[in-house]
C-alpha cells in the first residue's frame, strides 16, 4: 500500500533527523550555544563509533556506552573553560549568539584538523543491522529503525526530564530569562553547562547510530548542522516535542515528495515547507509567540 | 590637527589610494589573485554589515545572491555586453531581495539566521532544478578574456561604490533609522520609522552588490554549477570575517576581511596539513581577546547624528475632539480585554485612565497608537480614521507614545533616540530643536551617553523627549509615573503640568491617583475591559462602583 | 578618504607579513625538481581528492625519488613538493595556481581533483604554459577545452563515452537474449549525472531498451529508498544509477534490503573503491560500475602493491591507475625533453608516446582515448568490460547473482 509505503519510510527518515537535532535542541536551546561544530562532533562520533567497529569488533550499540560520556565530558570542558566565559562576558543574549557562533567556528575547525590528520579525507562505511525487516509490507532497514526508536526514546525522556523534574524546571527558566533564573536562586552557569555535556552527549547517539548506515567523511559535518538547525528552528527553539515533530514531518514530506512528485524536488520541498512554517508561525511550530 | 600635519596626511592617502590603483601593474599574479581575494571579500563583507550590522540580523543569505550573480553571468555573459549582464545581475539580485525581504523581515534573531540560510539552499535546489529539466545541463561555460588586471580593477571600483553608498547611507537619516530598528524596533516604529520598509531597502542594497560582486567574479572560474555558485562556506566566511571586525560600522568589516584573508594564506601556506586545527585555535583565541572585534581596537567612531529636526507642540485651537473614540473593542480569542469603549479628548486637556490592573488600560492604549489593531469600534484622530494604520503612520500623524516597560533604543546616544525619532516628521512648525527637549526633561548634560547606560528615571525622560521629538498632537503616556520616589514624582508631575502649560494634549494611564487628582481634568475608569465610570477625578474615585473594582467585588 | 588610506596600509602591512610567511625557500641551482599542487584536503571535493589523486601524488613522489629522480640531462633530479589545500573553492584554487607559480615558483603544477577545480584553473595554467594534466575531470566539452587550451590533456574519456561503451555493453548482452528491454536509471543532479544519464538515454535508446524508470535526485539525499522502490515497480532488467559515493552505497544497500535484484545491477563513482569491496564483500560480486581495470596485468599488481604499501590502503579500480599513469606520462616528456622546458613538455605530453602502468599511452588531441567504461566485481577484483575493443577486457557475468 503506497500510504503505509511513504508514511513509514519517511518516519524512518524523520527519526533520523530528529535524532540529529536533539543535542542542538539543548545545546542552542537551552544553554544558548549556537553551536556550529555541532555537525563535526556528530561525525567525530561516527568516526569513533567506525574505529571501535573496525578496530574491534565492538557493535555501534555497545560503542555508545563509552561515546556517550566521554562526550559530554568533552562539551562539559569546552563549556566550562571557553565558552562560559563569552557567557559572562556579554551582556545580552544578541551579543551572546554573535560570540557562540564565532568561537565554535573556530572549534569546528580544530574538530575538522583532527579529523583529517586521523582519517583523511575518504569515505568511510560500514554494515552494521543492514537487515531488512517488513512492517506492514513496508520494508525498512533495522538500523535505521532503531535510529528512530532512539530519538523516541531519548527524546521522550529529554522532554519528561525537562518538564517532569526539579532540574528539568529549572533548566527551562534559563531556557525562558537566563536572568530571571539567576534571581530566582537557579545556578544558571553549572546548569547550562550540564545542558550543553548533555546536548553533547545527545550528538554522540546521533554520530554513532547514523554511522550504522550512513556513509560519510570528516568534511561532512556542515551538512549535519544545517539539517539539525533547521528542525530545531522549524519545531521552536528549545522545544524538545518540537523537535521530533519537525523531524518526522521533514521526513514524510522528503519521502511523499520523492514517491508521488518528483525526486528531484525533495530538498526543495523540505526547505520550502521549512520556510513556510516560519512564514505561518514565525518562532516555529511549538515555539513561543515572539515578545 | 594642524595645517602641516594634515596635508602630509592627504598626501600619503593620495599615495596609497594610486598604490591601491596601480597595484596590478606592479604587483605578480599571485599578489595580485590575493588582492583580488581581499577585495572580493570586503565588498561581499561591507554588504552584508551595511544591513546586518545595524539591525543585527544575522543573514546567511549572502551566497544566494552572490550565486544569482553568478549565474546570471554565466547564462547572458558571452551573448550580452559587459555592462548589460552587471545590470542585469543586479536586478536578479534586487528582484529576489525585494520578494524573500518581504517575507523574511518579519522574523527576528536566530529564526532568522536560519530562514536566510533556508532560503539560500532552496534557491540553490530551485536553480538546479530548472538546469536538470529544462536547461538539461547543471554546468555553465564561461570562456571569456577577463585577465586578473581587469578583474581587480572592476573589484577596486566596486569596493569604491559600496564604500561610498555605504558611507552616504550612514550620513543620511535612513542610516539612523536602521539603528534605531536594531536597537527596538517597537520603539522605533512609535518613534514614526516605518520598520519594514527602511529595512527591506537597505536589505535590497546590499544583495545588489553581493549578486554583482558574483557576476563581476563568475568568468574567472570559467565553469559555473550550483556548488560553486552557491557555496554556503562563503556566507560563513563573510559572516565571520565581518563580525570579527566589527559589522556595526562602515570600515569594521575589512579589518576583519583583511587578516583572515592573510592567516588563511599563510597557514594554508606553513601548515598544509594541519591548517584546520592552527586555524581553528587562533580563530578561539581572537575572539577571546578581541571581545569588541578588530575595530574595537581603534574605538569605534560613533556615527554622525542628523541634528536638528524643528520640534513643538502643535496644540490645536479649536473646540472639536482631537481623539474621539468610538465603541473600541479588543478580543484575544474570545478574552474581551477592551469592551466597547467610547470617550472624546479636546485639545489641550488631559485626559487620566485609571482601573485596576488587567483592566484593559495598557492594551486601550495600544490600539490608539497602532501596536494593536481594534477588533471593531472607531478611533478618529484629528478627523482621520486610525483603524488599520500601522504604528509609525499614527505617530507621524501626530501621535507619541511612551511604554509601561520603558523603551530605549539602548546602544544608540540620548541625543540619538530623540533625533531618531525626528526622522521622518512631516510637520514644517517649528519650536523646539532635540537639545532643547532634552533640557526640557533634564536630559540636557547627557546627551552623548548611551541610553542604555542611563538610570532608570532618566529613561522614562528620554522616552518622553523622544516622544515630544515627534511634534504629536496627542501624548500617550503609560504608567509613566511608576516606579518613582516622592521626589521624582514631584519633579515628574510639574514636568507634566509644565507640558501642558506648553499647550500639549495629554492622554495619561496612571496609578499614582495624586498625579491624576493635580494633573487631569477629566478621568476614565475601567474595569475587567469596560468603562464603568468618567468624569472629574474626585467625582469618580469617590463613585461605589469604582471603590468596588479597586477593592473588589464582595466589599461593595 | 582617511579610513580608505588605512585600508590600503593595512593591505600592504599585510602583504608584508604573508612575504615573511611565505619565505619557505626559493628555487636555488638546479638540484632538484620542484613540482607543486594545491588540492582538496578539505571541504566536499575532499572525498574524492582523498582516494584518487592525493595518494597517488604521494606515491608518485615517493617512487621517483627512490629511484633518484627525475632524469635531466645526465643527472637526476629529485623531486621537491610545495602542497596547499584549495579547500574545495574554485577561486582557492586559481590563488594557490598562482601562488605556486609566481612565489613557489615551481617547475611544474600538477592539477587538483575534480572537473569544477580543473576547469577553473585552466585558463591561468594555459596563461602561466604550465602543462595540465586534467585526470579527474569529466565533461563532454573535453574536445573543446583541449583544443582551446594546448598544455591541457584529458584522461578519463567523455560523459558520452562512458555512457556509450555502457549502452554498447547492455545492447550486446541483449542481442545475445541475456537480459530484456527494460532499464530504470537513476541520476544525481550535478553535472556529471546529468551528462551521463542525458548520453546514456540516447544511446540505450538506440540499442532498443525501453527507459522503465528515469529520474534524478538532489546531492545530499539522506534516503534513496523511494528512488529503488520506485526503480523496482519498473520491473526492470537492468538498474543504471550515475552516482555519488555516498549515493552509490546506500543506492546498494537499500537493493540488498529490498531484496531487488535486476540482472544487471550498476552503480557510479565509489564501485570502483575499495570501501565498496570492503563494505558489501561477498555482496559486491557481479556489481557493475563506473571505469575497472585489467587487475591481471602484472604492472598494476605490482602497482597495487606499492600503493598499499606506501599509503596503506588500495587504490580506486577507476582513475587512480590513470592519475599514476599521468605522472609516469609527465616524467617521461620531461626525460625525453631534457630541460625543464615546460612548452616543450606540454607538446611532448600531447605527441609522445609512453609506457605507463596502465600500457602504453599515446593521447590523440590531447585525449586519452583507451579509457575503461564500465567495471565488473568479480572474485573480488574490479575487472574492466568495456569497451570490449580494449585489449584485457573480460566477459561480464550476467545475470549478477542473488544478494546474500
């Protein structure tokens, strides 16, 4: 049925962008880290995840164990000694975005240099759940399904965490008015540098599941922060749901547009529909209305 | 400077200005293709600070028009003229900023950074797609004679125009417009500024030179296809290098152009293989100790204010209303937040709204002053209808505003907000110059200060200078008495009075009943949206329904 | 006007500074070669500057200075290397040209990787006479190009040629009843897809197959199983795709998951890597693609070897070979010139005749015409079909066998 054919396969597909945007969701979002590396700490991951795999046969899955928290190690360090002070340093959030953004170009270089030293500039790939499996006489990849099981899932979890907890409260008053926070006897700097090691940690689960499937090579990383930034837009900055909401509707939209028009469109369909929803609801499809 | 100073000055200018244009004839081809990298950059730079230094919107839109540019050269380039393909790429790049601007001006901070960035892929797969299927060839061939001489030299005078244009701008009052937008566009816009369209303007300027820059560009790379035209490395670049030399003036872009330029050289040079990494470090490092970018260094110069714009109050003599408000309603899906509200001001008075908070004060005001369009009802304003104008053609009509949550525009100087505000007056009458305002609120020994550095009682001055600066016939002032101790509030009620006196027509929102008991002669009072009593202030706030909304309903 | 002069000054500040970094060394007597390149290490084209022509640069390099160096005269010359990366930008690329020529002052320039690159430094190496060896560059306007520039030579044939030996293939297979008329193709929306798919269409057309399927898809497509779905429905005999190598991977295993398999299954750049072989393994048998070659002969066994040796991964079945063959072809002109003469080089290149890894070599207007088109895994090498005129090529195996 060409309905469950397109509906399915583009969820698919959603899930994976979702699942690649959910670190920038926090990052950006939440501790206000327009990050521009995002896209090369997302294929260092994959990198990571092809080195364990290759080198020792350990599965991607097992990989994210040991990816995850040297991750958000890494990103906690880089918050705290670099990027919280342009934190301090502006006064408001305008100059805020202007210091995040040229800072993390700088890294995403140094990213990038690493990359190149270690891995040149090839492809690389790997098999890993390269298993067909039919759902509803729709045949779909399992490493991509559980691409997708996993932005549900963490980004169910984010989303409980972030409106359910104490923390989670407090994390979305910064997300509101960083300085209303800090009047009302929130640690806005410690919390937000855990948003960013957490959002960093996110961006390991999405390098390391798209690495399953996914060809890529160390001058990829722009293409991974764009798609992330443009879900994050298009769900509302800092809107968890939202997220996974734009990201699943890309993907259907990618996929319907390919089945019943034309391939040679899906990208111009997915940016047309992004730029449309900002044009109908200018902060985005869960953001809050502008002040 | 003295006499002798100066003119050695001119003349090493001159010296370097004929080096500049000269360059080719001395400098090797490998000086020369960096100077022409410079060059390319500094136009592409300049451009994109032109709009986005002083609004703060960040585009990544600049290789959209660049590649138009581009393209539009490859296709007319060998057919046409020279001349005819550069107009015809600036019209490309025109045409497409006047319909994308627009749409995309409305969105503000980072919704915006993306949507530009958007927007510059979808044009990319728009343009690839009519080259698969109706061109059905993605790359273009541009054999064509341009040496690197010629090239420079169309690059130098192109630089020169954008240097100019961008200098005429920052002289002439759209210049101060656009700050003034950058800083609050809420007040700008009460301040008489019409936003969108000062900034769709400058937004189509700058992508005319940044799709000429790409024609001008095209034939030296001989073969065009959307992955050269339309790069998006190159908007980051120019966004960069622009922001690390300060986008928020004319020359602070090139003083980011020009050593990132070189760094790329020399460390592409020194370090082939490591050049990323180097790069990426130092990059941190310069925006770590360089917190104001390059042009931070030099202390940036502040802009030249447009001084003068003739100021007063242009009280009416004759007895008809000045504002007649008639059957005012506001819904917000389904909450009536003003019901049905009808009230006159004659020339000359002042008029208090008073009532409980969430009375529907704030957003009355609103929709006299355009921040809000009235669900049905009437406002006439010297005999014209106001409903449905926006609110800087109200406040050209004469009508000012101050704000409950005061507004400055903070980066800009006292004398600026007033001066800004002066604009696009269309009064000839003439009494009062910005100083002379600024003396009236006792703002006068301010006046080159920051308004984001002033306390929060001289904001609540400037915003009422400001608002005076428009020559209104009719003042809306909202709360402006709040927050002020005994003192201020004394200087603040004879300001007021000294206002009237002036001849001024006053409409006040007021808390502070002892202000309304000095000041007004006639009061409305409203609660949970309606009027529900008017009058002298004595008569109505000794009026039981008025004691019951203040103080409740089970008291009465 | 003030600020203006403090722009210039800073310029010609600046310009001081990149002399002083730039004062690497400049060439002295004769004593060794100086060859120069300025190639992709970083940004899109990285991919594929990475495979092809920078490990063969390297290994080129390495191979002629064991052996002493290039032969002038009486003496040989090693070879000195100035590298920059152009970082995938065309006017990158023409600055690093001449930056290699005017301050490097190189003796020779080899060219950077892919067709946008190649053509955009064209005219200043024609300026500078600097002989151009366009490997990677595949565009039908090569004819032209190498008629309008005379140092230029192109190596890796036509977008009609490949399309054509492709149809020529497909068309024999079917007068011998071993496949139908049916074809689905698919293609990417750059350049090279579209002269591809624009030549194959006409030219299967000639031979009689009918085109069941026939689109094409943007560059970055993150899923192209609608396309291999839709490819399927068309029933098809044999599946064209002219890809990217991402795309040609995923093109793959989303056929291994659809269970799809045509009797002939080909796929565009990235067949012929080995990551294709290293990814699919026993799955890449019997899949055709883009270039090939006689992996029999003992030169490019022993070539192989030394390019694993050196770099420590196998080269690409496609325009690797030919890339090592171009510098194998610009050693030999030098040697044959004897002075570092490079117009005399330029024509040397497009007259000579030379022994190469890849057999013998004589251009004919400045272009390679013995090009392998399409390549075939079998037993895990990457053995050249067609065109079948070519000394070495094998017979195909048709039907491919069923994915595992």
């Amino acid at each position: 049925m060409l309905l469950v054919d397109i509906v399915l396969p583009g969820l698919v597909l959603g899930g994976m962008y979702a699942l690649i945007a959910l670190g920038l969701t926090l990052q950006y979002g939440v501790a206000r880290i327009m990050n521009l590396s995002y896209g090369e700490s997302l294929v260092a991951a994959a990198f990571g995840a092809f080195s364990l795999y290759s080198g020792l046969g350990l599965s991607p899955l097992a990989a994210l164990l040991l990816a995850v928290p040297v991750a958000m190690v890494v990103n906690w360090l880089l918050y705290r000694f670099l990027l919280e002070r342009l934190m301090r340093r502006s006064k408001d959030r305008g100059a805020q975005e202007i210091d995040s953004i040229l800072v993390t170009f700088g890294v995403l270089f140094v990213i990038q240099g690493a990359m190149l030293v270690a891995f040149g500039g090839q492809y690389y790939s790997y098999s890993y759940l390269s298993i067909p499996l039919t759902i509803m006489g729709s045949t779909l990849a399992v490493n991509r399904l559980v691409a997708l099981l996993f932005a549900a899932l963490v980004g169910g979890a984010v989303y409980l965490a972030l409106t359910r907890t104490r923390i989670g409260t407090a994390v979305r008053a910064i997300a509101v008015d960083a300085n209303a926070a800090r009047l009302v006897g929130i640690d806005v700097a410690a919390l937000s540098g855990l948003a960013f090691a957490f959002g960093g940690g996110l961006v390991a689960v999405g390098g390391v599941l798209v690495s399953m499937f996914l060809t890529f090579n160390a001058a990829m990383g722009v293409i991974f922060t764009m798609k992330a930034l443009v879900v994050v837009i298009m769900g509302g900055v800092g809107n968890v749901m939202g997220a996974l909401v734009a990201g699943l509707l890309l993907g259907v939209v990618e996929t319907a547009v390919a089945r019943l028009v034309d391939p040679g469109l899906t990208l111009a369909a997915t940016y047309a529909l992004f730029l449309g929803v900002l044009l109908i609801r200018p902060t985005g499809l869960f953001g809050r209305a502008a002040s | 400077m003295t006499g002798p100073k100066r003119a050695l000055l001119w003349c090493a200018g001159l010296a370097l200005a004929a080096a500049t244009v000269t360059y080719p004839l001395y400098a090797n081809g490998y000086y020369l293709a960096l100077g022409i990298s410079v060059l390319y950059f500094t136009i592409l730079a300049t451009a994109w600070a032109m709009f986005s230094g002083p609004t703060r919107y960040i585009s990544l839109a600049t290789v959209a028009f660049f590649g138009l540019g581009a393209y539009t050269a490859a296709v007319l380039g060998e057919t046409m003229p020279w001349p005819v393909v550069l107009l015809a790429a600036a019209g490309v790049g025109a045409f497409t900023a006047a319909i994308t601007g627009l749409s995309t001006l409305r969105l503000s901070g980072i919704y915006f950074v993306i949507f530009s960035f958007g927007l510059a892929e979808l044009i990319r797969q728009l343009v690839i797609w009519y080259e698969v299927n109706i061109h059905k060839s993605v790359g273009r061939y541009l054999f064509s004679a341009v040496t690197q001489d010629i090239l420079y030299w169309q690059l130098l005078g192109l630089t020169a125009i954008v240097f100019l244009v961008g200098w005429l701008l920052g002289r002439s009052r759209y210049g101060l417009a656009l700050r003034a937008i950058g800083a609050d566009e809420t007040a700008a816009s009460h301040s008489g500024i019409d936003a969108t369209r000062v900034k769709l303007g400058v937004f189509i300027l700058s992508a005319t030179f940044m799709a000429v820059t790409g024609a001008v560009m095209a034939p030296r790379w001989t073969y065009i296809d959307p992955a050269i035209a339309f790069n998006p490395t190159i908007s980051f670049q120019v966004v960069i290098m622009a922001l690390l030399g300060g986008a928020g003036s004319l020359f602070g872009p090139v003083l980011g152009v020009i050593p990132l330029v070189l760094l790329f050289e020399v460390l592409s040079a020194t370090l082939p293989n490591h050049f990323s990494i180097v790069l990426g470090l130092i990059f941190v490092l310069i925006v770590m100790v360089l917190p104001n970018g390059v042009i931070g260094l030099f202390g940036t110069g502040r802009w030249r204010v447009p001084t003068g714009g003739p100021v007063a109050a242009r009280a009416g003599t004759s007895d008809a209303p000045l504002l007649a408000v008639e059957g005012v309603s506001k819904s917000f899906s389904g909450l009536r937040a003003v019901d049905d509200v009808s009230f006159k001001v004659a020339p000359g008075e002042i008029v208090g709204i008073i009532g409980p908070n969430g009375s529907g004060k704030t957003t009355l005001l609103n929709t006299l002053s355009g921040a809000l369009k009235p669900s049905s009802g009437t406002i006439r304003f010297g005999g014209i209808v106001l409903n449905g104008l926006r609110a800087h053609q109200i406040a050209r009509l004469g009508l000012a505003r101050t704000f409950q949550l005061v507004r400055v525009m903070p980066d800009l100087t006292v004398a600026e907000n007033v001066a800004a505000a002066q604009l696009f007056s269309t009064s000839n009458g003439s009494s009062a110059t910005a100083s002379e305002l600024l003396d009236l609120v006792g703002l006068g020994t301010v006046h080159a200060a920051p308004a984001g550095d002033l306390t929060y009682i001289d904001q609540k001055r400037l915003e009422l200078a400001r608002a005076l600066a428009l020559q209104p016939r009719l003042v809306l002032l909202d709360e402006w008495l709040a927050g002020l101790n005994p003192s201020e509030l004394e200087t603040g009620i004879a300001l007021i009075a000294k206002l009237r006196d002036r001849g001024f027509t006053i409409i006040m929102v007021e808390h502070v009943m002892d202000a309304i008991r000095a000041l007004c002669g006639h009061c409305i009072v409203m609660n949970a949206g309606c009027v529900i009593a008017r009058g002298g202030p004595d008569e109505v706030l000794s009026d039981p329904k008025v004691v019951a909304a203040y103080l409740g309903d089970d008291d009465a | 006007m003030f600020s203006a002069n403090r722009r210039t000054l800073l310029r010609a500040t600046g310009l001081v500074a990149a002399v002083l970094g730039a004062l690497a060394s400049t060439a002295e007597a004769q004593e060794k070669i100086r060859i120069g390149y300025a190639i992709s290490k970083t940004g899109p084209y990285a991919g594929g500057a990475g495979i092809t022509t920078l490990p063969n640069y390297e290994l080129w390099v390495k191979d002629v200075n064991a052996a002493g160096g290039i032969k002038l005269g009486d003496k040989k010359l090693p070879i000195e290397v100035v590298e920059y990366d152009d970082r995938s930008s065309s006017e990158e690329a023409v600055k690093a040209i001449e930056r290699l020529a005017n301050q490097d002052k190189v003796d020779f320039i080899l060219s950077p990787w892919g067709t946008g690159l190649n053509l955009a430094v064209g005219p200043t190496l024609n300026r500078l006479g600097y002989p151009h060896l366009a490997v990677t560059s595949v565009t039908d306007k090569a004819p032209e190009l190498a008629k309008r520039w005379s140092n230029a030579t192109f190596w890796l044939g036509t977008s009609a040629q490949i399309s054509q030996a492709l149809a020529d293939l497909l068309g024999k297979l079917r007068s011998e009843g071993k496949i139908g008329a049916n074809i689905a193709m698919v293609s990417i929306a750059d350049q090279f897809g579209i002269e591809l798919s624009a030549a194959g269409r006409e030219a299967f057309k000639k031979h009689g197959f009918t085109l069941a399927y026939d689109k094409t898809y943007p560059m970055g497509t993150q899923d192209l199983q609608p396309l291999v779905k839709d490819a399927i429905a068309s029933n098809p005999d044999a599946f064209v795709a002219f890809s990217y190598p991402p795309d040609t991977i995923a093109l793959t295993e989303q056929a291994q998951l659809l269970k799809f398999n045509p009797k002939i299954f080909y796929v565009g750049v990235g067949t012929a890597f080995p990551l294709y072989k290293g990814k699919f393994a026993a799955n890449s048998e019997g899949v055709m693609g883009i270039g090939g070659w006689n992996a029999d002969s003992p030169r490019l066994k022993d070539y192989l070897a030394r390019h694993k040796a050196a770099t420590g991964k196998e080269p690409d079945r496609w325009a690797s070979s030919i890339t090592y063959a171009s510098l194998q072809v610009l050693q030999q002109a030098i040697e044959k010139v004897g002075k570092l003469d490079r117009a005399a080089v330029a024509a040397e290149i497009r007259s000579g005749t030379f022994d190469t890894i890849i057999g013998k070599v004589k251009l004919k207007d400045g272009l390679l015409q013995e090009v392998w088109s399409v390549g075939q895994w079998q037993n895990g090498e990457f053995y050249a079909l067609a065109p079948a005129s070519l000394s070495g090529a094998r017979t195909p195996v048709v039907p491919k066998a069923q994915w595992q």
